[in-house]
C-alpha cells in the first residue's frame, strides 16, 4: 500500500501548483512546519493552503500568496529584508530561511508575543522584531534591499519607499483592502519603478500613520 504523503509535502505541492517554481523557496517551505506557526485551535488545518484568523480581525496570510510575494522579491541570500506584518511568524521563518536577515514589525503585541515564541521554538535567530506601527518601516536598520509588505493600501507608504536602497525590490498589496493586486516594484533614481502585478488578493488593511486610521 502507498504511504500517504505528509502533510507538508501536500502544502509544497499547492504552492507549486500556484506556480513558485524557486526550488530555495520551495526549500524553505519544507525546513519550515506551519504547523508551529498556527493559532491555538488550528492544528488541523496547518498545511491547508487557506488564511486562519489570529485575532484584532487579521489573518494569517495563505501560504501560497506568502510564497508568491517572497518569490516578488527575487532573494539571492544575502539582503536585509523589512517585513511590515509579522502575524505569527511564518512568512518571517520562510523569509529568514531565504535573506541574510529581517527586520520585521508587528502592530498587534499579543501577536507579535506568539510570533516571538514560535520563531523561538523553531531556532530562528536573524530576525529582529518591533512592536508598532508598521507603515513608518524601521528607518533605523535602513537601507533595505527588499521591503514585503503584508497589508493593503492604495499606494505605497512614502517611508517604506525612502528607506528601500537603489536596485532593491518592494511587494505590497496595492487598493483599498478587501480586493487588491499584490505589485512587485523596484527603486530606481527616479523613484518606484513598478514592474509587474504578481496576483490579484484579499488583503487587511494597512493600518497607522502612513496608512489608514486605526
């Protein structure tokens, strides 16, 4: 009788078929169990590719959209990395797994106390984590060589853009919340280059000074 495949394998095998074909990605994904970084009543659910909701009306970005974004950024290995949107920590492990580092930022304390626990537990030390608002970025660890941002807003936050080095990449969600295009864009001389739409989504809103009003 042939052995069921397990789980993981089952959630790398969606990714794929959403079309990341990066094989240090899809790596990544196998070095990583969702299932560490669920919420508490979720277990069942951990290699579903489906978003699970974490509380303050946030979810959990489905890990194939993760995967297209990170796949946005074309990692090499050794860029510092800004994450705007820490969740429970499982985008910040794949992107750890990938970059040389990443600073990452978190509204929601009780959100980003459970990311810090799971990072923890899985060993993952080239992160640096802040509590707060989000769409400022962290202009003190600037300049970034790659900014992913995991909420919505109609246009890229000014700081988020400033602090991205020249010739480095930034994906965001781009539209109201509630119905977006994830766009890929580079920094040029001139400013944000926009250089391809990666999926349409669903996305929370990007909430704070730079974005909408909590």
């Amino acid at each position: 009788m042939t052995e069921a495949p397990h789980p993981l394998e089952e959630l790398v095998r969606a990714v794929r078929e959403a079309g990341i074909s990066d094989e240090r990605l899809l790596q990544a994904l196998r070095a990583t169990p969702r299932a560490a970084f669920v919420p508490t009543g979720h277990p069942a659910h951990a290699y579903h590719d489906v978003p699970l909701p974490i509380g303050h009306a946030q979810v959990t970005t489905q890990p194939s959209l993760s995967a297209m974004m990170i796949e946005g950024l074309d990692l090499s290995g050794d860029e510092h990395v800004l994450e705007i949107g820490t969740g429970l920590g499982f985008q910040t492990a794949l992107l750890a797994r990938l970059a040389a580092d990443v600073v990452t930022v978190e509204m929601w304390p009780d959100i980003a106390r459970q990311a810090r626990r799971n990072l923890a537990r899985q060993d993952i030390r080239n992160i640096e984590l802040r509590i707060g608002d989000g769409s400022g970025g962290v202009p003190d660890r600037a300049p970034y060589d790659a900014v992913i941002v995991s909420a919505a807003f109609p246009e890229v936050p000014a700081p988020l853009a400033e602090q991205l080095r020249f010739g480095g990449r930034l994906v965001q969600p781009i539209g109201p919340g509630g119905r977006e295009q994830v766009v890929s864009f580079l920094r040029t001389a001139m400013g944000l280059e926009r250089r391809r739409v990666l999926t349409p989504a669903h996305f929370v809103r990007l909430q704070g000074r730079y974005g909408f009003p909590s």
